[in-house]
C-alpha cells in the first residue's frame, strides 16, 4: 500500500471542482485542514456532504470565495456560513449519485 499525505492527496484538486466530505463525525479532519491551507489557491470548490458535527472551516464567510458549502442537512456548525441548502430530500439518491457515480440502490 502506497501512503502519502493530506496534502499529496489534495495535490489534483483544482478551482472548479466538486469534493465530497464523508458525513456526521466521519469527515476527515487532517484532509479538510489540508483542503483550507489551500483554499488561497483555489476557487468555486463545490463542498458537498450530508450532515456535519465536525469542524467546518472551509464553511467560514472569509472563504465563501474559494468553498461552495452545499449540504442536504444543515448542521449549527455551518449553519449561518453562507451555505447552500440542498432542498429536496427525494433528489437525495441522485444527487449522491452525481457526486460519487455510485448506483442510488446503495443509498
């Protein structure tokens, strides 16, 4: 197995791109803090998740201009940071689809 760092790992993640963060308390902490050193390098970066109990600093307004929170739930960690709401809770399999092109059955 080939191990690397939070910040080789992010090392593609280019201005534009679409991330998903794994949910409740499972998000990745040492990824995230990676992903917030670079955001003064980056742009339009789509944040998705479903909820969040952990730290959310991609979500803070200083950053509004390099993270998109989007979120199908919306957690008091990220609540007043800007975050776009994902409404439809019956759009939630496709949706998850689009992100992870994995078949909606598994959701």
């Amino acid at each position: 197995m080939n191990w690397m760092t939070a910040e080789q790992a992010l090392g593609h993640l280019r201005s534009g791109m679409r991330v998903f963060i794994g949910s409740g308390c499972a998000a990745p902490q040492r990824l995230v803090g990676a992903l917030v050193k670079r955001g003064h390098e980056l742009f339009d970066v789509e944040i998705i998740h479903i909820l969040t109990f952990a730290g959310a600093p991609y979500a803070r307004r200083e950053l509004l201009a390099n993270f998109r929170h989007n979120a199908f739930f919306i957690g008091p960690n990220v609540r007043d940071c800007g975050h776009v709401p994902l409404k439809c809770l019956s759009g939630i399999a496709q949706r998850v689809r689009e992100v992870t092109g994995l078949p909606a059955e598994i959701f």
